[in-house]
C-alpha cells in the first residue's frame, strides 16, 4: 500500500510551478509615476523661471504674480485662483509620493543590503538613484510645507510680500535646503525618465548617456545658480523691507510714485 502511495504521489519536482501573475497594473503604476514626475519636474522649472522673475525688476515679479490671480483678466486680483493651481499641483505631488514609496526599501534591513550593494558596484546611475530617494525623502516634508503655506496664504505672493515670508518670516534656511534638493531630484528624475522610455535614444546608447548625463547636471547647475541669486534677491529686499513687514507691493505705474 506505501509503495503504491508512493508510485503515485508526484514528486516535488514533479508538481505545476504556479503560474507568474500577469497583471498590468505594476507596469500602470510605473507609468503613472512616470507621467507625474515628469509634470512636476517641468512644473519646477516653469516655476523657477517664475520666481526668479524678482532679477529683471519688482514690477515684472508683481505682473507674473497678479497673472495668475487673474488681474489682467478681471480687473483685480482673485488669490483663490492660485489655491486652486496649488492644490493640483499639492494632488499631484502626493499621488507621485505614493507611486514612489513602492520603489523605496521597505525594512532598515533592505536598506542596508541596498548600501553594500551601492558601495560594492559603484555605479553612476545606481548612486543617482539613491540621491533621488533621499531628496524625495526630504521633499516629502519641505515641498508640503511650501504648498500648505501657498494654498492657505495665495495673497502673500508678491516683490515684498515672498521677500517678507524669505526674511522676516525665517524660511530662508527652509527653501535653501529645498533649492538643492528640489533641483537634484527633479533634474535626475527626468534623466532617469529619459532613460528608461527611449526619449532621445540614438544608435549609440553608451554616446546618448553620456550626453544626457552632461545635460542634465548642466541644466541642474543652472537652475541651482538661478535659484540662489533669486534667493539672495528675496533676502535683500526682504531685510530692506522689514521695517514695514506686511505691506503689499504695488508698482509705481499704478500709484504715479517713483519707486
């Protein structure tokens, strides 16, 4: 009877392996992650040009400001307009977040495994990565403190206004370290995006990295040396105008006074 049973009975070897599952929806995650980073990566730079406005003048930093609160448009300024591009952006930015946390290690233990494994390799773009993890780390908490600020005060955007909030308000340290962090997780992203969908692939792929990598540190410098003489704009007009903290801008063609 034991011997029959064991005629029988199939090896280990021998059972069905189970079958891989073939959902689409880690590979439609993927891609919405993709389509979300690359949105807020071009949103970044459309706002670093924006913010930096405040080198070519005052009045041109208050026009793109009331722009977007529809004062061309209306006749005066509807904040509320800017609360409602920030909480898109502030959706998108979360959604992003959550798509990302699935690549990041889950227990200390991966992400000590992944740490020898990084030392060991040496690999460019396998440390890039890990920059990108960590700045979005840091993102997590610096970027949703600007945009809570932004969606809840869309009046206090303006030359006086951002300088008083840079200055006097102490958040200079703040978007200093997200100024660097902002910029290296965004320019790797979309060179990692780049990358991994074939964008600008020529026949020569070890020619196209290299290029890519050269840009894309070249666009990083860029906007870092951007955002630090925006910075440092902020900073002088806002301890010149600590004196009179809390009074808005408004461009000498609209008051007939000299600035």
């Amino acid at each position: 009877m034991s011997s029959t049973t064991a005629q029988t009975t199939p090896s280990r070897a021998d059972r069905p392996r189970p079958v891989p599952s073939r959902s689409r929806w880690p590979a439609r995650l993927d891609l919405l992650q993709s389509l979300s980073g690359l949105a807020l990566g071009l949103f970044m730079w459309g706002h670093m040009l924006f913010v930096s406005s405040i080198l070519v003048s005052r009045d041109a930093m208050w026009a793109i400001s009331r722009f977007f609160e529809g004062y061309f448009f209306l006749g005066h300024s509807v904040p509320w307009l800017v609360s409602v591009i920030v909480a898109v952006v502030f959706t998108l930015f979360a959604c992003h977040a959550a798509l990302a946390l699935r690549k990041f290690p889950a227990s200390y233990t991966a992400h000590r495994t992944f740490r020898d494994h990084l030392h060991a390799m040496r690999h460019e773009d396998t440390t890039l990565w890990y920059w990108q993890v960590l700045t979005g780390f840091a993102l997590f908490f610096l970027a949703s403190l600007h945009l809570g600020t932004m969606l809840l005060r869309p009046d206090r955007i303006g030359p006086f206004e951002s300088a008083d909030r840079v200055w006097s308000d102490s958040m200079w340290p703040i978007y200093l370290v997200m100024l660097f962090a902002v910029e290296i997780h965004g320019g790797v992203g979309l060179y990692r995006l780049a990358l991994k969908w074939g964008f600008l692939e020529g026949a020569h792929p070890a020619t196209t990295r290299r290029r890519l990598r050269l840009a894309k540190w070249t666009l990083t410098a860029f906007f870092l040396v951007l955002g630090l003489a925006s910075l440092a704009a902020y900073m002088r007009i806002g301890m010149q105008h600590a004196p009179h903290y809390g009074e808005n801008y408004v461009p000498a063609w609209l008051t007939g006074v000299a600035r």
